[in-house]
C-alpha cells in the first residue's frame, strides 16, 4: 500500500501566511511531543485547540474565529473535502511528514451548536515497523508471546478499551512473522499502518469483518489479523480459520485475560472448541510515562500506603516517583506512554477451566503461569521502576478485587494504627 505525498500548509492567498504558520507549527509540536490527537472546537468566543497527550486533553491555546475558518478551509482542501458542506458530519485524510517521519492524520469533522468540531488523529507511521524488542515487556511474557507466534495455527486474543495500543501490539507480533515465506492478510477498520508485503483490507458497509474473512480464506493465507471480533459470525469464521491451519490474531473489548474467555463462548464459541485454538490472551492498558527530566521522588498518603497494606503489601517499601512537567514534556510530567499487559497462555489447566467455562476458574489457573501479572501488579512494577506514578498503577485496577472505599482517618489515629485497621478489616480480602 503506497502512501500519498507528505502535505504542508502552504499560503495560497492574501493574509494566510499567520495561518499556514500556525498550522504547520501545531502539527510539528504535536508529533513530536507524542499527542495522539489535535483538537479543534469551536465555542461562543472563539476556536480552542487542545492535544491529547499520554490520554488526557491539554489546551493549547484560542484562536479567533476568522482565523480557524481560514484553518478549516486548508485542512478540507488537502483532504479533499467539501468546502460547502456545513452541515453533515465528514471524514478525510492526509499524510504529513515531519523530522523524517510520516504520519498518517485521519480527520473527522463535526457540526456543532457553535460551529464545528474537527478532530485530527495522528497516527505515526513508525510504529508500523516496531517490533517486540521495541515493546517494554517482562522477559518472560516475550516468552510466552514468542511461544505462541511460533505455533503454525490457533488464535491469539488481544483486548483493551479503545485507545489502549492493541492495534500496536498486534503490528509488533506481525513483524516477528512477516518473512516472504508466509502470506499475512489484515482486516481493519480503518487500516491503520502499512504492512510491507501483507494485503490489507479496509472493511465497510458492503465488506463487513465476517463477508471479508470468508473471502480472505479462499486467498490462501498462512495469518490473519482481524481487527475486532464484534459478532457471532466474525468469531466464528475466525474460530474456523484458527482450527484449519491459520494463525489468527485479532481484538476483543472485555476488562481482562478471563473475561475475554467467558466473552468468546458468551458469542456463541463452543468451549471445547475455543479451549482446542485458543493459544494466548493479552490484556492490555497504556499508562502514562513519567517524564525522565522532571520526575521526583513521591511520598504516599496514609490511604494509598493502606491500599497498598491490603492489596500488594511486597511493595510497601518501594520507592515511588511523579512528575511535575516541565520544557521538554510541554508541563505535562508526561514522556509517551508504555504498555500494561495481563496474559495468560491457554495451558492445559486454562484450557479445562474454559471447557467449564469457569472465569474464575480461569483466573486462578492463570496465576500459577510464570508471566502472569494482573494488570495492577504490572502497573505496580513499572511504578517501583520510575517509568508511570503510583496513581497510574492504582488507576488500573478498577476491579472490585482491587477496589475499596476510602479509610475513615480520625484525627488521634497513627499512620501505622491506620495500615493495621486496613489488614485486619474482614469486609476485604486478605
């Protein structure tokens, strides 16, 4: 898949030169600051633009009105969108390229009570060649990974909320197998990154996931990546493709490794069929990093040291850090984001708890494997290395397991009297 000519604003009439100037500076700041998104937003008083940066918004600055309408007709005209058309919801798209670097921009475009609203999503073409040494991963999940893209066939499940670098993921592990050797078969929606060599298949009304699987299965595949299972039909067919010779790797949206479990056979999978292909889950989250030039050592409140007595006591004393921002992370504290991951490898027990169908089961079987970790004990390591906050980590866990309400303090009460209510109380697990 080629990609177009890389753009820049250029002036093309009288008075557009502020305009071609602050275009060009917002999305060279934004790329190499990391934000993943730009955002225009017209309000009462004006235009506010904000970068989405480690997953949060962060406002920029306002510009007046007759400003951003200049700014508007630029970016509908290199993405050859309508000029005329204000009241329908439009999408496009361009390539930009800054400090060698292409980046892909999805833009969609939003009428509004005051205007528009026009989101740019930015989507670095570098992150198309990562591969697995490029992901920060314990030693034994990149064994487990590896274990399981060596296998000839069988499924490999990612899952995750929107935004939590699945798609990332996924490209990394193609990258381990694109060789010449093997026919890798992609299909998104939307395509995201060029894959060299792979065809890849944008889906929409008339290809949906499952019509392109079946049509992707006459092509004579050796791995497939579907972007999300969604349905029963798509999951079944994938399911089929995985028992037939194929490596499949795709997405589903569930909270963790044994949900996703319990969500395959919820879409209609027979348990023993999925225990038979399922070969690995991963579930994953992206937090925050710590910005390496601004970081400090943190010290935590009573009712975080209380949380931690309860839930994760081996890191009682660890040393946690925080950022307060500074120049070179725009005042954000924030340097990119690094993955989280939960997986579990469908062993033998996995795999009798699946046929049962059991997702507590499921769980436990999972932590007897040496690389399991729940999401917020993965989170707690990167925070006892410095990379995310302990807020982050904690922020992970949204769970009722790693869930509690707040310790009442009273005034007469010690730090230490306060960890010792917290181990003692009953109505929590120990």
């Amino acid at each position: 898949m080629s990609a177009a000519a890389p753009t820049r604003f250029i002036k093309a009439g009288r008075n557009e030169e502020p305009v071609v100037v602050l275009l060009n500076g917002l999305f060279d700041q934004a790329t190499r600051i990391g934000a993943s998104d730009i955002h225009f937003e017209d309000d009462d008083e004006g235009t506010v633009i904000r970068f989405r940066i480690g997953g949060d918004l962060h406002y920029i600055q306002r510009i007046d009105r007759q400003t951003a309408l200049i700014a508007d007709a630029k970016i509908r005209a290199v993405c050859k969108m309508s000029l005329q058309e204000r009241m329908a919801a439009q999408d496009g798209r361009m390539f930009i390229e800054v400090d060698n670097r292409m980046v892909d921009v999805r833009v969609s475009l939003l009428p509004c009570r005051t205007g528009q609203s026009t989101v740019c999503r930015l989507l670095d073409q570098k992150n198309a060649a990562r591969r697995l040494d490029d992901v920060l991963m314990t030693a034994p999940v990149r064994k487990a990974i590896d274990v399981a893209l060596a296998e000839p066939d069988g499924l490999i499940l990612m899952t995750g909320p929107t935004g939590s670098g699945k798609t990332s993921s996924l490209y990394a592990m193609l990258n381990e197998l694109n060789v010449p050797e093997r026919k890798i078969i992609t299909i998104e929606d939307p395509v995201e990154y060029r894959l060299a060599r792979a065809v890849q298949v944008n889906v929409n009304p008339k290809l949906t996931f499952a019509k392109a699987l079946r049509s992707v299965l006459r092509q004579d595949p050796d791995i497939i990546l579907v972007g999300e299972m969604r349905d029963t039909e798509t999951a079944h067919i994938g399911v089929e493709a995985a028992m037939t010779g194929h490596l499949v790797l795709s997405t589903l949206h569930a909270n963790d490794g044994a949900t996703t479990i319990t969500r395959m056979t919820d879409l209609g999978i027979d348990a023993f069929t999925l225990g038979a292909v399922l070969r690995c889950v991963i579930s994953q989250r992206l937090a925050k990093r710590l910005c390496p030039h601004c970081s400090h050592p943190d010290e935590l409140g009573v009712n975080d040291k209380a949380w931690l007595a309860l839930f994760a006591p081996q890191y009682m004393d660890a040393q946690f850090w925080v950022a307060d921002g500074c120049r070179e992370c725009a005042n954000t504290g924030i340097f990119g984001r690094l993955p989280v991951m939960e997986l579990i490898v469908a062993d033998q027990d996995v795999r009798s708890a699946t046929i049962r169908n059991n997702r507590n089961e499921i769980s436990a079987a999972a932590r007897k494997q040496d690389q399991y970790e729940s999401l917020v004990e993965a989170g707690l390591r990167w925070a006892q290395l410095g990379q995310i906050s302990f807020y982050e980590a904690r922020r992970l866990a949204s769970n009722a397991e790693y869930s509690c309400e707040p310790l009442q303090i009273s005034s007469g009460e010690t730090d230490d009297e306060l960890l010792q209510q917290a181990i003692v109380r009953e109505d929590l697990p120990q």
